[in-house]
C-alpha cells in the first residue's frame, strides 16, 4: 500500500539519544551480533550501483557503435563487458539483500535476552512504575511486534544505496548544465512533500482509525468467547451485534476511503510535477543534442542518468524519513535497557556479611513504617511498629483492602516504606542488595505462578537440581504422594497452553507444590500472602496446620482474612485500615472481646451457615 506506515512517519519523539547516536548504537550491535549481515548490508548497495550503472552505460554503448561504426567484434565486446558487470552487480545485489533480510530476526532475537533480562532483574518497585512499563511497552513492540527495528536493518542500506548514484550522476549532469541535478531534486522535493502532506492526513484519521478497531476487536472478541456466547444466546444479542460490526466495518470503510482519496490527489499531483520536469529536461537535451553540442549517444546516457537520479531521490527521501522512525523505536529500547535496575545501587552490604545470616534466623523490625502508593494521597499502610522475633510464628489478618498484601510487599522488600524504616537483624533493608535479600526469603503469594516446565524445573528453578533436597521437600510436602500417581513423576510437564502432555492440578494438590518449592529453597523467613484464598475454609486451615509444623525454627508470617485460619500463631496482627488495631494470641483476644472476637464470631457464623446449606443441599440431592 503505497501509504503504509503514514501515521508512524509523522510521529514524533524527543529523546535523549540524538539521531546519529541511534545509528551507531545499531551498526555497533549489528557488527557485534552478525559481523556477516553488517558486511553484505555494505556489499550489496555497491553491487547495486555498479550493476545499475553498468546498466545505464549500455544503451548509450550501443548507440555509440552503431553511430561511429565500430567493428562487430569491438562492439560485442563491450556490450559483453557491461552485460557481465550487471550480471555479476546484479546478482550480488540480489543475494546479499536477501540474506539481509533473512537476518532481520535473528537480528531481533539479539535484543529479546536483554529485554526479558532487564525486566527481571529491576526492582519491584521500580518494575511497577509507570514510567518503567511505559518505556517496557514500546521496548517490546519494538523488538516483538513493531517494523521500525527490523526495518532499519534493510532500510539504512537502502539510504546508501540510493546516496552513491545520487552523488555520482549528479555530478555527471551538472557537466551538461548545474540547473539539471538542481531542477530534478526540486521536482523530488515537491514530490516528498505532497507525499508528506497526504501523509499527514492519514495521521489526523489514525486515531479515529484506532478507535474504530478497538470497537471491531472487542466485539469479535465478545462475540467468539464462551462467556460471551452465553448472554449473546440467552438473550437474542445475534443480530444487534452483527449491525454493530456491520456499522463499524462501513464506518472503517469510509475513512479508508478518505485517506485513499488524498493519496490519489496528491500521487496526480506528483505526476503532473514529473510531466513538467521531464518535459523541461528532456526538452533541453533534444535541444542541445540537435545542435551537435552532445552526441547521440550522450543524450542516451544522460536520459538514463537522468531517470535513475529521480527515482533514486524520490526513494531514497522516503526510506531517509522512516530512519527517523527507526531512531525512536532505538530510543525506546535504549531508555528501556539503560534504565536504573536497583534503587541503592552501589550502597549494598557486603556479600559476606549478608551469607552470615544464612546459617543463623532473622528478625525483622518495622519503625513508624508508612507507604503511600504514587498518585495517591491516602498512605496504605500507616505508622506501623512491629517487630517479628527470630522464630516466631506471627499471623497478619485483615479484612480485604486492610493493607495486608501491601505491608509483604514492604517486608519483602519490594517496595521502599514512604516513611520509616524496616530493620532486618538491626540493619536497614535498603542498605541489603535485594537479590541477596531474597535468597533469605521464601513467600507465597496469593497470585502464585506456575511456570511452563517440569514439576522438578518449578520446585527447584533450576535445570539441575539437588536430589536429595528435592526427595526431602516432596517427603515434607506431602507432594510426592502426588507425583506417585503421574507416569512421568517428576519430568512431568505443567501448563497445558505450552505443552500438550502437560498434567494439570487441582488447588489443593498445587498449595502442596507451592509448599514443595518453599522447602527445598529452606529460606529463614516464610511468609505466606494469602495464597490458599482461592480454597474453602477448611482445606485452607488444613494447610496452613503443615505450614506451621515444617516450619518449626524458622521466622513464619502467615497473612489471611480468614481468622479461623491463624489460630495456631504464637501473635496475631489485626490489620485495619492500614493500622495495627489488635494484637495478641487467639485466646486473648477472644477475652478482650475487641474487633478481632467480632470478626471471628461473624466469619464463624458465616461458615457455619454455609455447612447446614451445603449439608441440606446433600440430603436433598439423596
């Protein structure tokens, strides 16, 4: 389509990495990751020149045998001569820039590591941010999705291409007169621009393009998923749906239609300027030619010089105005991959001094700790005080929306406290590198995830894992009695969207892989964010019953708004409106008779109401 990839022409971005800066970043990684396509992308725009201009020096050979009547075997030979240098210019030019484009995604697959490297390694905080996931967005629509890196690896060849013959014939045709060259690139420049005018039209009807393909996605998408499919049949949505598609299918038609007829207006335009510039040159060589000042064989070469310099300008100019399309997608992944990954970057704890604790337990103490999310003015967790003694079995609980899921993310460290701060065995958290934090910590989270490998690979995270470790957290878990059951144990594949063969778990069976995988890390501190919340109450307490005898001399923190849940912890935390309301153990509470023995009696009410209707249910059914 002649007007693809309008509206990204007339994009703009100002950066902090210059146009010329991006070039280099590129052909640096290109000469670093594929030495052999950095030297075809420079072999093959010269073999296109020689070739073309072999190409353009025939006709003119021919005629000027013909017309000084050289001898048939001086004649064959140098039409030989020029056919063969096209052939071989030709031919290079033909392979070469296919093995380049060949090249673009393995080109690609260069940047796809350090993509998903980077966006593991940040911070969570810093991975949360919404500048971060902005810069990650276009990053990744760059490398996965989007043609301007891809395209540069064809497109910047393609400049020099048409850079070469623009240099060497207009020289050749400011011999003749210097207001040739000079007329020609005028006319291309008029060209360009009505080129660029019909452009920015399409610009001005992208969004309202955009628009109308959202609305056309999300009713496909509605109208083709099972959810969707229920209500559309239920309640006769059939053919309202289909005139809504039908609306928006016209109504994309006609804008098409629009940015259609522009470029049809402005492409005459560019034909009626080639008319007058051809019939201007064209004219003035006939002229010159007639009156013996340049042969006929001249006239001949410079027509033709005179063809290719237009098209190479008209060309070239278009691939030189997507290059600066390709610039911002490398400033894109240039502010993506250069982004800070760690907030106390060069202020971490020896290494030594944090393996110290590995063998000993930790305590973990939170003074005046306060966070408020950024953009809000309301903090979350408000004037916390809390210490969280070595080895002890501590239960935060909370109503949803208490703050409770916040306040982990504070003591895993992945986010900084707004106010305050949290000591980990009397030092600060932000003073310890967060990678060697984390291998002190083993939690499980509510949105837990399952990873695409085997059941071994999602335990211990590894290809090679320890076996014995391996045995012993299966032994612990209860998991093995599971694994027992599968033909392949534990090569067993999970996640059916990846593979084929892989084995699926019920929610109880996959709370006890989870626990597999927190055993055979053998962390200091376990926490556990709610991650049974999807099971009843009973299954629930039943796990959490194993949490606590397998972790018998470590630091637990167990967080649930299911308070029937954490009887068993040595303190329980009442979370409420991000603010420590009570704190005791279970029987204490209970006496004092405060919030906490009201939420009880309520979710215990709740429960037992739902085991008479299921129970009546039952009997029924019987």
């Amino acid at each position: 389509m002649i007007y693809d990839n309008g509206p990204m022409l007339e994009k703009k971005k100002h950066g902090k990495y210059s146009f010329w800066s991006n070039m280099l970043y590129h052909l640096q990684n290109l000469f670093r990751w594929e030495p052999g396509i950095f030297w075809l992308s420079i072999l093959w725009p010269v073999a296109a020149f020689i070739g073309n201009f072999a190409g353009n020096l025939l006709p003119s050979v021919i005629v000027e045998g013909l017309t000084q009547g050289w001898r048939m075997e001086t004649a064959l030979l140098r039409i030989l001569l020029l056919v063969i240098v096209m052939l071989i210019g030709n031919t290079t030019c033909y392979v070469a820039s296919n093995l380049v484009s060949l090249g673009n995604n393995t080109y690609r697959t260069h940047y796809a590591r350090p993509f998903a490297q980077k966006k593991m390694r940040v911070d969570y905080d810093i991975l949360e941010s919404e500048q971060f996931q902005n810069n990650a967005n276009a990053a990744y629509t760059a490398i996965f999705h989007g043609r301007g890196l891809t395209s540069l690896i064809e497109i910047l060849p393609d400049v020099f291409y048409c850079a070469m013959p623009l240099l060497f014939y207009g020289v050749l045709l400011a011999r003749v007169r210097w207001w040739i060259p000079l007329l020609a690139l005028v006319s291309s420049v008029i060209s360009m621009g009505l080129l660029k005018f019909a452009r920015g039209k399409h610009s001005q009807s992208y969004p309202v393009q955009e628009a109308i393909s959202k609305r056309l996605s999300y009713l496909t998408e509605t109208s083709m998923e099972p959810a969707g499919g229920k209500d559309i049949r239920m309640y006769h949505m059939a053919d309202w749906l289909l005139k809504k598609y039908e609306d928006s299918l016209n109504q994309m038609n006609r804008e098409y239609a629009k940015v259609h007829n522009w470029y049809t207006l402005t492409g005459t335009g560019q034909v009626l300027v080639d008319l007058v510039r051809n019939g201007l040159i064209y004219g003035y060589l006939l002229m010159i030619a007639a009156a013996g000042e340049i042969s006929l064989s001249e006239f001949v070469l410079y027509f033709g010089l005179l063809n290719s310099f237009s098209g190479y300008f008209t060309y070239g100019s278009g691939q030189a105005l997507f290059l600066g399309v390709c610039s911002n997608v490398l400033s894109s992944m240039r502010e993506f991959f250069e982004a800070k990954e760690h907030r106390n970057e060069g202020e971490n704890l020896p290494l030594e001094e944090v393996e110290r604790w590995i063998d000993g337990g930790l305590t973990l103490e939170l003074r005046n700790v306060s966070f408020t999310y950024p953009g809000q003015e309301k903090p979350v967790i408000s004037h916390i005080n809390l210490t969280i003694k070595l080895g002890e079995k501590l239960a935060l609980i909370g109503l949803n929306g208490a703050g409770k899921t916040t306040l982990v993310k504070l003591l895993c460290g992945f986010y900084q406290p707004t106010e305050g701060e949290i000591l980990v065995n009397g030092l600060p958290l932000e003073k310890i590198e967060r990678r060697q934090y984390y291998s002190l910590l083993s939690v499980l989270f509510q949105d837990y995830t399952i990873l695409p490998g085997t059941v071994e690979e999602n335990i211990a995270s590894t290809y090679h894992p320890d076996k014995a470790r391996m045995e012993r957290a299966l032994s612990e878990s209860d998991f093995g009695t599971v694994l027992s059951k599968l033909s392949h144990k534990e090569e067993s594949f999970l996640v059916k969207e990846v593979y084929d063969d892989a084995v699926d778990f019920s929610g109880g069976e996959k709370q006890r892989l989870l626990l597999a995988r927190a055993l055979y890390k053998d962390a200091k501190l376990l926490i556990l964010d709610e991650p049974t919340a999807a099971l009843d109450p009973i299954a629930e307490n039943e796990i959490y019953l194993k949490y606590g005898e397998l972790g018998e001399g470590k630091t637990s923190v167990f967080i649930s708004h299911r308070l029937s849940s954490t009887r068993f912890c040595a303190r329980i935390i009442l979370l409420e409106n991000g603010r420590i309301a009570e704190e005791g153990t279970h029987e204490s509470l209970m006496e004092a008779g405060g919030r906490y023995a009201e939420l009880f009696e309520m979710q215990s009410r709740y429960y037992r109401e739902q085991a008479r209707e299921e129970k009546r249910r039952r009997m029924m059914g019987d």
